[in-house]
C-alpha cells in the first residue's frame, strides 16, 4: 500500500513526527475501526481519526440530531437539526477526508448486532452513553478479540481505558459489576461541557491510532481518569481478573501480522 | 553504496524531509541517499532534521548525502 503525492502533503505534518513512519501512516490507512456513537465523544474521537487517514470508519448512532446536542457534538451543525446522527456524521467525514470509506449504521447497537458490526474492525471506539451499551461492545470485542477503547465522561469528570482482549484488563474486568438503573446519572441528567467531552473523545482517538499502528503506548491495564474542572490527572492500575465472563477465558492473543 | 537520489529543488520544507524520510523507510541500514535541496530554508533544516534522527550526513553545496543509520 502506497501513499499518493496527495496523502503525502495530507498527511505531512504526522508524517514528519520522530515516532511516526510512512509504515505507520500505511497501517493506519490499512486498517477499519467502528466508532460506537455519534456524540460528545464520538464526533472528535471519529473527526481524529478520519483526519488522520484511518482506512475504513464505522459510525454507529440511530438517534436524530437536537438542538440540544450541538454544544457538544461539534460534528452536527444547526442546519443538521432533525438529521440522522450517523449519517449526518458520514457526511461531514466524508467531506473532511475523501481518502477513508465511511460506512454509516444508523442503528441502536444492541446484542443482536453487535457481533456483525465489529467484525472484521481493528479497533472500536466505544462513544456510547450508556453503561448497558459499554458491557456489550465490551463483551463483543473480547469475543472478537477486537482492541477497544473505552471512556465515559460525567460532569467534570471523564475516564479511558483501552483494552487488548485476552492480553490486558476489558472493561468487565476494571469495572466487574453494571451499576443499579437510576443509581449513577445519565449524561443528560448531570450535564457536560463540550470540550469537557471533547478532551475524552480526543484521548480515544489519540489512542486507537496507538493500538492500530504500534506508535507510542496505549492505556493497557492504566484507567486515566481526568477532573477536568481542576485539570487533575490521574492514572489508576487495573488488571485483567481470571473470573472474568468477558475475557477470562482468553489466552494471550495469536501472533497476527 | 549509494542507493539513491532525490531532486527536491521547489519543494518546502516539511514535504521534502517527508520526501526523505520515506525514501530512507525503504533503505537499508548504511544505504546512501543523495538529494538537492534548494537554499535556505531546506538546506538549514533538512540536514538538521537528518542528524537529529540519528543519520550521518554531508553537505556538499545544494547537495546532500544522507548515510541512513
């Protein structure tokens, strides 16, 4: 796989980063990854990587763009009111970077699909608003042996995790037991920043470029948990538990490539 | 040995050092690359750029001969 003299001045200013390689441009372009959600996360984590030449994105959101979203869901403009999310998505990433193929679901992710959709990805970026949705993409993956990358954001407050199944800590693992419906408020009860959200949904794209190229290191088993109100950061340790229903059973993972 | 050439005269910096550092990616190590560089600009940054990466070079007017490492 070869870059065009376009792709070359696209993407020149990665290209000339010391820890960046035309064979880590190459792999990124090689390589398909399905960002689950539309949102406050998934509009910068899916921009990221269609900018940087990711090869094949997926867009999963079956909701219709508010008003309300638009403070932090920078992808959907106010003439986008009433659009489809993924499509509306597919769209603006499209006109961003011609060079990736954008495939749009716009569904509600759900344990009957989710298999079809993340097979075959490289990576899932799960922007998703809903711990129910996290356990399945999470569960998915390890069956799959997707990489996965993880974040939830609240408030203030925010946190990713990345995930190799069968080789480091899955979200199940870090994360054993869902909590109670009601107990812990949903992001349209609690309220968000956008950039708050788009600090997050940064990190996430940040890191499925790392888990798709090799290029510097992802969170494995290192839950970052961020205040942003303070800018405090911290960097917590998880590991990987043997009773785990999603990723206990795995062995490390075959040799691929 | 030498092992290649590149005329890059007319092109800015950064795109020339993209230019050479994906000709050196498909390099062996020891392998030369000789490449023109316009004045200014790219004669002062591109051999810079070259050593900073751990590459030897000499600079021979508005050639350059860049020994990868």
């Amino acid at each position: 796989m070869t870059l065009s003299e376009s792709e070359l001045e696209r993407y020149s200013r990665q290209l000339v980063l010391p820890e960046w390689s035309g064979e880590a441009q190459e792999r990124l372009k090689s390589a398909s990854a399905i960002v689950v959600g539309a949102g406050a996360l998934g509009s910068p984590a899916a921009t990221y990587l269609a900018a940087a030449g990711v090869g094949r994105l997926g867009v999963v959101d079956e909701d219709v763009v508010e008003l309300s979203n638009l403070h932090r869901q920078p992808l959907h403009w106010s003439p986008d009111v009433g659009r489809q999310k993924a499509e509306n998505a597919a769209l603006k990433l499209g006109v961003l970077n011609s060079e990736v193929a954008i495939d749009p679901y716009p569904v509600r992710l759900d344990e009957q699909n989710v298999a079809a959709i993340v097979m075959g990805a490289d990576v899932v970026v799960d922007c998703s608003d809903s711990f129910a949705t996290r356990y399945v993409v999470n569960d998915a993956c390890c069956a799959q042996r997707v990489p996965l990358v993880e974040a939830g954001v609240l408030g203030f407050q925010g946190l990713v995790l990345s995930i190799r199944p069968g080789e480091s800590a899955c979200y199940r693992c870090a994360f054993p037991t869902e909590p109670p419906a009601g107990s812990v408020p949903s992001c349209r009860e609690a309220g968000v920043l956008g950039a708050t959200a788009g600090v997050l949904g940064s990190i996430q794209a940040l890191e499925a470029i790392k888990l798709l190229t090799g290029v510097g290191t992802p969170l494995l088993d290192r839950i970052l948990q961020i205040d942003a109100a303070s800018m405090e950061q911290t960097i917590v340790s998880t590991t990987r538990r043997a009773d785990c229903p999603a990723c206990g059973r795995l062995g490390a993972a075959p040799q691929s490539d | 040995m030498t092992a290649g050439a590149l005329d890059l005269t007319g092109v800015a910096c950064p795109m020339n050092w993209v230019k050479i550092k994906l000709a050196l990616e498909r390099l062996a190590p020891g392998d030369e690359l000789t490449v023109r560089l316009d004045p200014g600009e790219p004669l002062e940054s591109v051999p810079r750029s070259a050593r900073e990466d751990g590459h030897a070079v000499a600079v021979d007017g508005e050639l350059v001969t860049i020994v990868k490492r």
